[in-house]
C-alpha cells in the first residue's frame, strides 16, 4: 500500500510603507491620529512608549490622543540592550490581552528606539499568529535600520537577536526632528549603521560622513546634508533588501559590521552600543580586506577617520581578544548554514564576500586595529598635554 503525500505551494504577498512625516505630535497634523483611527471597530488602542521618549514626549503625545479622541493606554518600555528579551515581549502581549485587540482592527503603535520597536514587532508576530502595528522610531539607529528591516528579536542567553521573526509592519512613519532630543552619544551610536551603508554600498553617502562626520553628529542630523545622509542610508538598505526579504540569500552585503560583533557586543553590552561596535567590526573588517590587498592603506586610514569623526570608537578590548573573535565568527557561520559569507570592502562604496578568512589573519586584523586605537589614545594625550 503507497502512501499519499501532498505537497503545498503558496507565495506571500509582501508590501510595507515607509513614510516621511514631519511634525507627526503637533495638533494640526492628523496623520497618526487617522492611522489610529482608520482601521477602528472603537476598541482601546494600545500605544506602546519608550520610557525614555515618554519622559520627553509623553505629555505632549497624551495631549495629541486626547485632541483626536483616540481611546487609548499608554504602555511604556525600557528601551536599553539588556532588556530586550522575552518578559518584554510577553508584558506587551499582556496588555494587547487586556485592551483587546483585535486581530486585524485597532492594530498597535510603537514609538521609541530600536530595541523597544524590536520588542513590539516580535510580540506583535507571535499575538494571535501575527496582528499589524505601526511603528515610529526616535532615534537615528532605529531610524535608519530597524525602520527598513522585516525583522524583529530578542536576545536570548547571552546571544544577540536570539529569537525573532520576519513580520514587517503595514506602516512606518519617520519624524526626523525626534533626533533633535537624542544624546550626541545616541546619534553616533546610529552613526554606525549609516558608516556600514556607505563603505558597502554608497561612494556619495560615505563622501558625507567623511566631509562632514563632526558637524552632522552635532547637528543631530537636521542639516540637509543630515537629511541626505539618512535618505541615502535607508534607500541603499531598501535596495540591498527589496530581492531578499527572507534571507533565502545568506551572502548579505548589509551583513558588513556583523559578523563579529553581535557577541562582541553582548560580552561587553555595558560599554558598547550596537552602532559602536557595527563600527569596530567594520574597521577589524577593513584590516582583514588590507591584508587581501582590497584596501590600500591610505584607504583603511580613511576608514578609522570616518568613524572617528562620527564619534564611533576605533578599538575595543573586546575586539583584541582572539578567542572571543573566533567563538564570535563560529556562531555567526551557524547563523550562515556553516559558510562564513564575511563581506568585506573591496573598494570603498562596493563589497565583495570572503569563505577563507583563517585565524592568522583575524589576528593579525585586530593586532594592527589595537596598534592603530593606541596611537589615537597617545595622540589625545599628547594635544592635551600641549593646550
């Protein structure tokens, strides 16, 4: 007697809106009210808040809800690394419970930084096998990559995004003018990810951040050379996507700066941001690409100024510690099917992947980025010492 078998073949239709709109809290601009409102059968919407955006903001949204009788409650988050995990994500499906959502009507709004819109995106995907949400980011980080991404995630024991899913939001609506309240540190952290696009992807965009690195972190990026830099960040991250939502392709240009740091980053998450250390892998990157004669020296040099000028750090203990560096690329092959795909600056603007990469020569990399972090240290001293 043969068995039956039956096979299923469906595709899914995927689309999802990025949406610049400026002003987004001032009373005369409908535009979240009618996202809130569009869609409603009168049910509680859920607004899940930052804690650090709702310390700035959260009179101001309140006073927006109220103004366009949008019936609501306010859930607010804490928005730091360490807890992006699982109790977040099950505390946001909690109060989804309780206001009672419904499964496609009155979806939820997330407004804050990345690990918050992470956070929410994910609970958003597991809640009745998936609901729709609207999220706003504030800050340059989650502005420029969360914002873009059909990914969401947690961290689970010790490892970076751990636990996530593909579950891209209808609607994403980017208010730059949040930035103007981030930190300078906040700006730069983001900074990372925007100095990841352009040495993989964009010429221009890295011309930007060389010529003007400093005065755009200073500024927070609302000069139109800021604006510029964000458009053509998030417009090379939509391009590098578009074909390749799901990772069917595990060679990822926009893997460049996260090969070695997503575990630097969680053994050393008091002391670097996310954007940080995407820099320093970029950098350990660049050496590794000098050695394989892509770069020339006066090309890494740019490099490490770039993201100097960004404010992003050169050197970590981290990334000077062999062992770590090789268990740190060990797991990122698993989460490649056992390849390493390590993309690498061929030419400035333009990425080329690596599967041979040896221990020699991420030492000999991160021998050379600790030598090159050192004389920057001694170079700050001695301008000290002479003012």
């Amino acid at each position: 007697m043969s068995a039956d078998r039956w096979t299923i073949s469906t595709q899914l239709d995927v689309s999802y809106e990025i949406r610049e709109t400026p002003s987004l809290l001032d009373l005369d601009n409908p535009t979240l009210a009618d996202v809130l409102t569009s869609d409603s059968q009168g049910g509680t919407k859920l607004v899940i808040v930052d804690r650090a955006v709702a310390r700035l903001y959260g009179a101001r949204l309140e006073r927006y809800l109220k103004e366009y009788n949008v019936p609501h409650r306010l859930l607010e988050l804490l928005g730091d690394e360490g807890r992006k995990t699982m109790g977040q994500v099950l505390q946001v499906i909690s109060a989804l419970n309780e206001v009672g959502t419904l499964r496609a009507s009155d979806a939820p709004v997330a407004i804050g930084g990345g690990v918050v819109l992470d956070v929410v995106g994910l609970a958003a995907s597991l809640y009745r096998r998936g609901i729709p949400h609207t999220r706003v980011p504030t800050t340059l980080l989650s502005l420029v990559d969360v914002s873009v991404a059909a990914k969401t995630g947690v961290n689970f024991q010790g490892f970076r995004n751990r636990i996530g899913s593909y579950s891209p939001p209808p609607l994403t609506l980017v208010d730059p003018a949040f930035l103007s309240t981030v930190s300078t540190r906040q700006i730069s952290n983001g900074g990372g990810e925007i100095f990841k696009m352009g040495l993989i992807k964009d010429p221009a965009l890295f011309a930007l951040l060389e010529n003007g690195g400093p005065a755009l972190v200073a500024n927070k990026f609302q000069s139109p050379e800021g604006a510029e830099a964000i458009r053509r960040a998030i417009a090379g991250m939509i391009d590098e996507l578009r074909n390749n939502l799901w990772e069917k392709d595990l060679r990822r240009a926009v893997d460049y700066g996260h090969s070695f740091s997503p575990l630097v980053e969680m053994r050393h998450v008091q002391q670097l941001l996310h954007g940080g250390a995407v820099a320093l892998d970029c950098l350990l990157s660049a050496f590794i690409a000098h050695g394989r004669g892509y770069l020339n020296h006066h090309e890494v040099d740019r490099i490490a100024a770039t993201a100097t000028g960004l404010g992003l750090p050169t050197w970590h203990p981290g990334f000077a510690d062999i062992d770590l560096l090789m268990q740190a690329l060990a797991d990122t092959m698993r989460h490649r099917n056992g390849n390493q795909n390590l993309p690498v600056v061929e030419s400035i603007g333009h990425a080329t992947f690596l599967n041979d990469v040896s221990a020699e020569e991420i030492a000999d990399a991160a021998h050379r980025m600790k030598r090159l972090g050192e004389h920057q240290e001694s170079e700050l001293v001695r301008r000290g010492t002479n003012r």
